[in-house]
C-alpha cells in the first residue's frame, strides 16, 4: 500500500527537508520514527524540500509500506516526533501516486514585521528597513512576476533543475497588525530553489529604492541574475497549501 502523510513542522532546529549526513532534518526524523512503528525500514519522499528554517503549515509525503495500520496509527508516531512535527493524516493512495510530482498547486507565505517580537522570532522576520517599504511598489514588483513564466534570475545557484519555468497564478502583499507587519502569499504549479525568498527580497529592495521594476524587468528578459539579489531569512517562510488531483479538500479552486 501507499500512504500520503499530511504534515506541519516548525523548520527552526532543522537543517531543511531533506535527510543529510551529520545533520537533523525533517525526512530523517519521520522515517526514524516510522520505521520504529512499523518495524521495517521505511524512505518516504516529500513534496518539496525546504530550506534550513522554513516551516510548513501543509505538507504532504508518501511511503510504502504492507503492514497494517491501526486507529491509534498516527497517535502513536506522535508520540515518538519531536513537538516541532506533527502527522494530521495518513491517507490511503494508489500506488503510483507522487508526492513530489504529481503536486499540481503550491502556495506559499513569508511574514515580515516592523517590530522585534521575542514570542515570534522564529517564525516573522523582522526588516530592519520596514519604515522605508513603499506599499504600492511591493504590489507592483510583484505583479511584474505575473507576466513571465521562466525564472532563472529567481534560482539559486548550483540548482540541479533541467528548466526554470514556472507559471505562477497569483502574487500579492497585504497588510496586518495596523500596518506593522506584511504578508507575501505566492501560488505556483511549481518553485524553484530558493526563488520564494529571493523573490521576496526583490520586492522589498523595489520598495526601498534599491532595485527599479525596469532593472527587474531587464534581467527577468535577459534571463540573468539579479542585479542587486536578496534572500530573506528562512523563518518567515511558510509552504501553505499542496494540491493534488487525487486528493479532495474543501478549498477554493
């Protein structure tokens, strides 16, 4: 049988996704504990594979396995996770279902606020410039991404993709907290590595005079490197919401 496993984990005390030699990461602690449950050496695949510090609120993986589980299934691995994973479902599959490739709708949000917060400092990033932020160039930064579908400029380096196109559905900032605090949500059928948070930061240096949209636009058409690139830090990342065809949920199309 395989099984899709809908997750939420605080990335914080990880280095990313990904199971890495010498190094805690998500993958390993679930596949630990899975075996541990199941008593058989257990590999899942991840829907993605975020960075050291990004969190997500939803996020699906997939394993196999013949045994046969019980109600208290997904108690008893919560049990064993650490209080930074927690396992909301398993869900039943066919048995060529992907987690990784057959994802058709990726969301994600990054979190910015103008105020030091000591209870959130894991999961908002502070800007340093936040009084300087122009609203209505974010919006505009962000709508340019709209008109373009391939995303070099937007990928970090010694990425082993064999294309850079994305076509994002959506890209937007909004306001909270009284205008102290913004909110970039982005939905794609895909992303590239690192290109959330570096699209982040573009906007934000269009926002405060460091960057033009016309600079933007030229290496969006040269298909270059930015020319003033910034990656946000990790912990105001979240990956939101993973669709599926197979997969019915009660969201918006």
């Amino acid at each position: 049988m395989r099984y899709f496993g809908l997750i939420q984990y605080n990335g914080t005390r990880y280095s990313g996704w990904q199971r890495q030699p010498n190094a805690t990461t998500i993958q390993a602690e679930i596949e630990d504990t899975l075996s541990k449950v199941l008593r058989m050496t257990i590999e899942i695949v991840g829907c993605g594979r975020t960075d050291s510090g990004v969190h997500a609120s939803e996020f699906y993986m997939h394993f196999d396995s013949d045994a046969t589980l019980d109600y208290g299934f997904v108690h008893k691995l919560n049990g064993i996770l650490s209080d930074d994973i927690v396992i909301i479902d398993i869900i039943p599959v066919h048995a060529e279902a992907h987690a990784r490739y057959d994802a058709i709708f990726r969301s994600y949000k990054y979190f910015l606020t103008a105020k030091k917060d000591p209870f959130r400092r894991e999961t908002v990033y502070h800007f340093p410039f936040f009084n300087q932020i122009e609203f209505e160039s974010l919006q505009k930064a962000s709508n340019l991404l709209l008109q373009y579908e391939d995303f070099f400029p937007f990928c970090k380096t010694k990425s082993d993709v064999k294309n850079y196109k994305c076509k994002i559905r959506h890209a937007s900032w909004t306001k909270s907290g009284e205008g102290n605090e913004l909110i970039f949500e982005i939905s794609a059928n895909r992303f590239l590595r690192g290109m959330v948070r570096l699209i982040v930061g573009m906007c934000l240096n269009v926002s405060i005079g460091k960057l033009t949209l016309d600079e933007v636009r030229d290496d969006m058409e040269m298909q270059r490197i930015l020319q003033q690139p910034l990656s946000v830090k990790p912990h105001g990342l979240f990956l939101t919401e993973v669709r599926y065809p197979y997969i019915k949920t009660d969201k918006l199309p």
